[in-house]
C-alpha cells in the first residue's frame, strides 16, 4: 500500500486529514481544507492515477460527488475514507450534434450528485412518506459506540458492497426506510472494485447482482478504518411530530419510540427509570421469539419487545451489569440450570446428569470455571452422600452449646464477631463466648434472626432480603422476611421487602 502525504492551494488554516483509496491499489493521504470542493480534490488525486481530473469521480457513502460539492458538507471526519475511480469515457457520435445534445454531454461531463447525508430524507421517526419540513430534513441516527467512546452517540450512515465490502459504490437508489438499511439484499449497487464478483462477471448468466450493506459509524471519533462499525440504535429518533412522552407528557426533542402498532413515545429520562424500576425488580422478561432478556412498551402492547438490547447502554455501567448478570442468570435457570451457592460467585451451570437427581452421582456438582465448590444439587449444601434431610448440623463432642448456639472452641479462642459480606447482603456470624453477658444476649435477640435451619443468629444490615447463612456446614438460603427457603416467589415478592 503507497502511502502519500497531500496538500495543495497554499497554507491550510482548517486541515482536514482523510484518505482516498484508488483503483490502481494505492491510498492516499490528503490534507484537505474544509471550504475546497471535489474539483479540488480530483486536481490533486488525478496525478497520482496518470489520468486527467476530468477522468476521476469521487464516491463516498454511496454517491459520485458532484464537482461542485463543498468538502465540508460531505459529512466527512478526521481520517474518513474517500474513493476515487478511473471514469469510464463516453463515446459521441460523429453526425451533426444539436445544442440540445451538447447540453446532455456537458451534463455527463459534469455527473455526479450531493452526498448521502444531503439527499437522504429523516428515517427515524416512522417509515411513512409523512413529509417532513426542509430544515429538519436531514437524517438522525444514533448508536452505541463500543469502542472507543462506550456511550451512544450520534452516527454516520456508510454503505459497502455486499460482495467484495468495497466502500467503492453508488446505490441504484436511497434507503427509504428503516428495513433498506437493516435487511439484507434490499438496494442494488454498482460497485467499482476491479475485483469484485460483480465485476468479473463476463455473461449474462453468471452475473451477480451486488447489493447494498448498510452499516453505522460513531460521529464522536475520528475514523478507525472501514471495519469501524457501531451498533444502530433504531428506537432513538428525534421527535419533529412533537409527541409527548407517555410516562411524563413533555414534549423532548429526543425520544425512544417503542415497536409495538401505536409506537409509543417515551423520553429518554422516563425510558431510565423504566428501565431501573424494572431492574431493581428483577421484572426484565425473555422474549421466546428473540431469546432476548428485554422489556416491552410499558403500555403493554403486543409484538413490543425491544429487539436490539444495545438500547439498554442507556443505563450507567452498573446498572448494565447488573442487567447483564440478571440475564445470564435468568437464562440459566430458564434452561434448567443451577447458580452456584457460594457467596460471591454464582456462577451459573447447567447439569448433564438430571435425570436421577435422587442417585448420588447426579447430585454431585462441581462449580467448574468459576470458585470449584463441589455441593448437592437436590439442597444446595456441600456435597454429602444419603438424604439430604440427614445433614442437619449436630454438635459434636467437639463443640459446646451455650443457649442453644453451637460453638467452635478453636475458633473462639480468636473470634468473638465476624463480619461476612456477601454479593447481594450482608450477614453477621456471631460465634458466642460462654463469658458474654446477659444484656449482650438480649440485644442480639432483638436485632437478629436464627437461620431457619441451622439456628445461627443472623442480622441483616441493608441489601435485599435473600439471606444467606454462612456457617459451615450449613449454607442454607432463605427469605428475611417469610424466614423459610429462598424461592423465586420471594423474589418475585418482596425481594427488596
């Protein structure tokens, strides 16, 4: 790849850095000023292509630019990618030509048309033909910029041949709506890549049409190349019918526009909180279509599911953590797995061996890829042989008992309080000396809770309800409130009380 260094027309006070990509294999990098027009650039690019400027069109986003175009209103940014193409020369009769037809030469002489973001009428709304006033009639996208932003941003429509993924193309025609840019083989392209499928085809019947593949970029950073693509986030749209949201009835200039046949409008603010009031639930729910863990409107309308889960990026990065995680969990369990029951890890597994959960083998699970904890399937507790209503702790000859509480003397000796954190709440231990006074009892009476199985007094100091007792030998999860095994109804009831 020859890598050149451009400028021209004097000194440049407003440089902009792009590359031009040649059909000879070479690529150029020019340093443009914004006010020059494609004329300029074609002075420049010709030489370089051993042909005149008037032999060279330039094609970016699917359109031969007019020579006349200015460089700025290309919706070009830093290190954007320009084609230029040898032009193929048109061959003129020799009988008399009219005036009327030295008017059509000079327009082929002259061909070319503005560039996409120019011509390209606004999508995001809906896709009827509704017109939509002039000053408003440019197209708005917005997507999730995975890298290196990592925020939604605003976003460049781009197109490439589906064939060869040559930039190097005109579209026979303009993307109408939503489903020509998101579905496949839906607008034709010619393509000018030598190389291409297309273009190699020398008969009638072993041609192949090549389409268009529409794809996003971030507006927010100069470009990394023609593999920079970004997530478009099609229920982002701006609001030029001036609905109002359907949680607060402000008018905002940005919404997010639900699927479902009314396309119920709520702001970006209140899609927020939707969003985190369902999380802090857990009210997410699967679509069985999609597979996806999403939301539908929040009206309740069928067929509304949000289908491009990268809408939830709107959420801050703990939040789409937690909804990722509540995903993956959700999805586990749906498919008749397990998380695994030591604190802080939960690793999520999905047992072969399920036929038999009464056979000692098939309880047998080990938590591989994640903490290696070896435990029972049927009670969750450490692995054990036998029924697992047997494994209540009995206090051995080892052990004390002081008011029903088994005690661990070797640990005593070194721990009066131990405080355990876990993932979703917070415990503490408390290994009791025979040398505690009275008053001490009663106030861990008052402000704890026994574990329903194994009695250890447990008080729970903030986080949610799923209580989980880490004692050895017992690991039993249960609900603060009810005080009886974990269950997905406690979760669905009063996880947060």
């Amino acid at each position: 790849m020859l890598q050149l260094i451009w400028s021209s027309k004097g000194k440049i006070t407003n440089s902009l850095s792009i590359y031009v990509k040649t059909n000879t294999g070479n690529t150029l990098t020019v340093n443009l000023d914004p006010k020059w027009d494609i004329k300029n650039v074609k002075e420049i690019v010709a030489p370089q292509m051993g042909i005149s400027p008037e032999d060279v069109k330039i094609i970016f986003a699917g359109k031969e630019l007019h020579n006349s175009t200015i460089i700025e209103e290309c919706d070009l940014g830093q290190q954007s990618i320009l084609h230029a193409v040898k032009m193929p020369k048109k061959k003129l009769k020799k009988p008399k030509i009219t005036i009327d037809e030295l008017s059509e030469v000079s327009e082929l002489n002259e061909s070319g048309s503005k560039p996409m973001n120019e011509t390209l009428s606004d999508l995001s709304f809906d896709d009827s033909n509704n017109t939509i006033d002039d000053d408003k009639k440019r197209a708005h996208f917005y997507i999730y910029c995975s890298k290196p932003c990592k925020n939604v941003e605003a976003g460049k429509l781009r197109v490439k041949c589906s064939l060869c993924s040559s930039g190097a193309v005109t579209v026979d025609r303009d993307p109408q709506s939503w489903q020509d840019v998101l579905k496949k083989n839906r607008i034709t392209v010619h393509c000018e890549n030598d190389y291409c499928q297309s273009a190699q085809s020398n008969t009638q019947d072993d041609i192949q049409l090549s389409y268009a593949k529409f794809f996003f970029k971030c507006s927010n950073h100069p470009s990394l190349g023609e593999n920079d693509e970004a997530v478009p986030l099609y229920l982002i749209k701006p609001n030029f019918k001036n609905i109002p949201c359907l949680a607060c009835t402000d008018i905002k200039d940005t919404v997010l526009v639900f699927s479902c046949e009314s396309s119920h409008v709520t702001c970006i603010d209140c899609f927020k909180e939707y969003c985190c009031v369902k999380l802090s639930e857990r009210q997410f729910e699967f679509d069985d279509k999609s597979g996806y863990y999403t939301l539908p409107c929040p009206a309740g309308c069928d067929n509304s599911y949000i289908n491009e889960v990268h809408h939830f990026r709107l959420l801050d990065n703990r939040q789409y953590e937690q909804y990722q995680r509540f995903g993956a969990e959700e999805y586990v369990l749906r498919a008749g797995g397990l998380l695994c029951p030591q604190p802080d890890c939960g690793m999520g597994i999905i047992p072969s061996n399920s036929d038999d959960v009464d056979d000692d083998n098939c309880r047998k699970i080990q938590c591989i890829g994640g903490c290696g904890y070896v435990f029972c399937k049927k009670c969750l507790n450490g692995f054990h042989l036998g029924d697992c209503d047997s494994q209540q702790p009995v206090a051995s000859s080892s052990q004390s008992k002081f008011g029903g509480y088994s005690v661990d003397p070797n640990r005593a000796k070194d721990v009066s309080l131990n405080l355990i954190i876990n993932h979703h709440f917070y415990n503490f231990i408390f290994n009791f000396k025979a040398t505690w006074s009275e008053a001490t009892k009663r106030t861990i009476q008052k402000s704890t809770k026994p574990c329903p199985k194994c009695r250890t007094p447990t008080e729970r100091d903030g986080g949610c309800m799923h209580m989980f007792c880490t004692r050895a030998g017992c690991n039993f999860q249960w609900c603060w409130v009810c005080q009886t095994s974990w269950s997905r109804d406690c979760m669905g009831n009063h996880w947060f009380g």
